[in-house]
C-alpha cells in the first residue's frame, strides 16, 4: 500500500509542472514599457566618475527630466554635491534589442559655470556622450515658470566588432518635462 502512495506521489509531482508549464507558454508576452527609475536602482559610486571644475551657477530648479528622441525617451540630470549624476531611458533601436527599454546611466561627468558634460556606460556596443549647457528661458506671461534646456552637442558612439568606434554628431536642443 506504501508503494502505491509514493507512485502517486511521484506521478502527481511530475504532472502538475507539465501542466504549469503548458499553461505558462501559451500566455502572450507583454509589450516593453519605459519606467521611471526606482531610487534605491541606481549605480555605486566606484563607478562614476564626476568633476566640478568651476563654481557651478545652474540653479537647483533645472535638475530633472528633460526630453530625449521619441515619446517616453527622457534624460534625467541631478546635481549633488559631489557633482553630476543622471542617466539616459530610451527603446532599444537595433536588430539586437528592439523595443527593449534601456538605461544608459552616467559613467564620466563634469560640471562648471552652467556648461555639463558626461558620458554614458556602454550597452549592446552603444554609448552616448553630451556638451553643452544648461539655457535658461525668460518666464512665459501666464506663467512665472522657468522653462530649461540642454543645449550643447550629441555624440553617439557604435562600437564594431573588430573595436572600431563610429560616431555620429548633432547639434541638439533637449526641453525639461514638466
């Protein structure tokens, strides 16, 4: 009698995974979405490397996010202590990673005045690095805001795979998400 419960055990135990399994390949997979970064997601601070090299007049106000390429792309730039942080959201573009949401964190920064610069980690062979400055609009008449924008130069950079570095240069005008 003993022998017949552990056989019906043991074939009770390999059916139920097969039929979770069936069950968990016919679900159809949910499309990528950007997220916002969660706070405590963020990287050790070995692995940045950020100067100020002049006495920084960017005013708190105009951390935060700002616009990146297409709808639900985004750069958000804080401003510590120690300097610079931030880092890049986008959808994924080649072949390899389609649709998929990346964060390109800050890697190298470098602040003073009211010029920035830094320079992403690489992901899938791409990386990005920014100069430029952080442009403050007068106040719109209804408003008493102040609209900011990063105003400098894009560079993209695509590593090959024989190492050799590609980039791509433009002239760029990114506006703070309100």
């Amino acid at each position: 009698m003993s022998c017949r419960i552990v056989r019906l055990v043991v074939l009770g135990f390999w059916l139920v995974p097969a039929g979770q399994l069936l069950l968990a390949q016919a679900a159809p997979a949910p499309s990528p979405k950007l997220t916002e970064r969660r706070e405590d997601v963020v990287p050790p601070d070995s692995e940045l490397d950020s100067q100020i090299t002049a006495r920084v007049t960017i005013p708190s106000e105009a951390e935060g996010r700002y616009t990146f390429g297409r709808a639900g792309e985004s750069i958000e730039v804080d401003f510590e202590p120690r300097g610079l942080t931030g880092y890049i959201t986008m959808l994924g573009d080649t072949h390899t990673d389609k649709r998929s949401p990346l964060t390109f964190f800050f890697a190298k920064t470098r602040i003073g005045g009211d010029n920035i610069y830094f320079a992403t980690h690489e992901i899938h062979r791409t990386w990005y690095e920014f100069s430029g400055v952080v442009a403050q609009a007068p106040p719109r008449e209804r408003s008493l805001l102040v609209d900011y924008s990063l105003v400098g130069t894009l560079t993209i950079h695509r590593t090959g795979e024989n190492a050799s570095d590609s980039k791509t240069s433009k002239k760029v005008t990114f506006k703070k998400m309100r």
